[in-house]
C-alpha cells in the first residue's frame, strides 16, 4: 500500500514541480508583457507568482528535503567555533607574510634560470 502511495506522492511532485515552474515563467512573463503598468504592480505581481511557486516547490519530497538539510545546516553552523578577532588577525599576517616570502622565492628562482638559460643559450652578458 505504501508503495502505491510513494507512486501517487511522486507524481503529484512532478505536477507541482511543472506548475511552480509554470508560475515562475508566467511571473517573468507577465512582467515584460505589461510593461506599460506601474514598475510597482509589476514587481508586486512578480514576487507573488514566485511565492506560489515556492510553496509549490516546499509542498513536494524534493522541497521538504531541502527544507530539511536548510535546517540541519543552521544547526551545524551553530556549533562551529569561531575564532576571535586576535586570532583572525594572526592568521592574515602569518597567511601575507608567507605570500610575500613565497612571491619574493620564486622571483628569485625565476631570475636565476632565466640568467642559467641565457647563459647555455648565449644570451647572456
């Protein structure tokens, strides 16, 4: 019985995912084709054709999984550590003074082969 009810589930999902897209075009649509009508109607207009979509596209499997995920994500990231403004600072130097010695080492490397290949190609002073 479940099985036939998951059937029944996806293919209302697939309709109301073509009718939130439906809306999200017919939205878009309406806005460039009344175009002569106040900006302000129009993108009020626009906004609601796209919130009907929205809660089409919350209303099906897909939508509640992302919903889900939205959620456990905002729990995740309520558990991250930051670190304090002193350490953020410790690290941007620590990361900028070994860009600038890693850029000065390579600019020192790129300048002595280019000196060795000029000298075995005849190039050189």
């Amino acid at each position: 019985m479940s099985v036939e009810s998951e059937q029944i589930s996806g293919q209302f999902d697939t309709v109301k995912l073509i009718l939130a897209l439906f809306m999200m075009v017919a939205g878009v649509a309406g806005f460039y084709y009344f175009a002569e009508h106040s900006l302000l109607l129009r993108v009020i207009s626009l906004l609601g054709a796209l919130g009907v979509a929205i809660v089409f596209v919350f209303t099906t499997n897909l939508g509640r999984g992302f919903w889900l995920f939205g959620q456990g994500s905002m729990i995740e990231l309520r558990k991250v550590v930051w670190p304090t403004k002193k350490e953020t600072i410790q690290t941007t130097l620590i990361v900028m003074v070994m860009v600038l010695f890693v850029g000065i080492l390579l600019w020192v490397f790129d300048n002595l082969l280019s000196w060795g290949i000029g000298m075995v190609i005849g190039q050189g002073g």
